[in-house]
C-alpha cells in the first residue's frame, strides 16, 4: 500500500504596507562607542530593540521612557517616541530621542553621545 502525503509550507514575512510586495523596509543606522551597525528596520521594533539585535550594547535603564538613560540624537530619518516623560521640548526639538521608545518611521540614523 503507498500513502501519498502532502506538506505545505508557508512563509510568513513582515513587510511595510506601503511598500511593494514585501520591499525593503529601510534600514536602522546606529553610531555607538565609535561602531557603525545598520540593520534592517523592524516594523514596531524600537531604536533600543534594533541597536540590541545589531549586537551593541546601548545605555538603557527603565525601558517606560521615563529616565532618559537610553537618549541619542537622531540624525536622520523620522521616529515616533510612543512615551516621553523624560525629555524637554528643547531636547526634543535638538533632535534627542529616548531609544527605548522610539519607534522608526522611515530609515534612520542615530548617534548615542
């Protein structure tokens, strides 16, 4: 007797919803104790998540964005801090971002001080 068996497979990738097709979702640049990582974006991912999946080992301390431990310049490209209970509106306005919750929009770069 011969059983026929079927295997289906299925791949699951995060894609950006306004790319086509799965496109590069951009990247994350990270310039920290005189290291240049870039790693792919993460839709969702924060700055510190990125700059920890690209093996560095940022500043951080509470993770809630409220201490500023985890605060770097950001270079270029746009993120979203989801909580901000630590930095002023000057800082901000510097260019200053808490990593641990700032979320990249677009390609980045960001340099720890």
């Amino acid at each position: 007797m011969v059983t026929v068996t079927t295997i289906i497979e299925e791949t699951f990738r995060l894609a950006d919803p306004a790319s086509k097709n799965g496109a590069e979702v951009g990247t994350v640049t990270i310039h920290l104790d005189r290291r240049k990582v870039t790693v792919p974006r993460v839709p969702g991912e924060t700055l510190l998540e990125s700059a920890r999946r690209a093996g560095l080992e940022p500043p951080f301390s509470c993770e809630a964005g409220n201490c500023g431990t985890c605060m770097a310049r950001l270079e270029e490209g746009h993120a979203t801090m989801r909580v901000n209970d630590a930095l002023d509106e000057d800082e901000v306005a510097e260019g200053y971002i808490l990593t641990c919750q700032g979320v990249p929009d677009t390609s980045v770069t960001v340099r720890y001080e």
